[in-house]
C-alpha cells in the first residue's frame, strides 16, 4: 500500500445501519458525504443503530462469489 493509498483510506469514513447483529448497509465516502448519509439513515431507520467510524488501513478482502454451479455432478 502507498503512502498516498494509505492517507486516503484513513480520511474515508464507514456508514453502517445495524439491524440487531447484521448489517443492512454499508457505505464509504469522504467525511462529509459520510455524515449525510448517516444522518439520512438515522431518519429513514429510526430504531435501527447507525454507525460513522474510519475506514480501517487494511480491510479483508471480499469473500469470493459462489461458482456458477452448485454441485460438481451434473445431474442426470
């Protein structure tokens, strides 16, 4: 990761919408555009928690999307 890579993912902000343990949104901006979001979210889902935090230096990557098939034997 860069220097500059590095500078610009701490200045992002992560928006989450909670419902109970599980995530319904998930969203990444500059701070400004973060915050609006957040603010949008808390009035469109009042009794859900709404979370602004910075974005982590290193997230994990994405898990892979599922192969085309779901099994390995055709069927018949």
């Amino acid at each position: 990761m860069t220097t500059a890579t590095a500078i610009q993912t701490s200045e992002r902000r992560r928006v989450r919408v909670w419902f109970g343990e599980h995530v319904i949104a998930d969203y990444n901006a500059e701070p400004a555009l973060a915050e609006r979001y957040a603010h949008a979210m808390s009035r469109r889902f009042a009794g859900l928690r709404v979370t602004n935090d910075p974005m982590p230096a290193v997230d994990r990557l994405p898990d892979p999307l599922p192969g085309e098939r779901m099994w390995d034997v055709a069927p018949r």
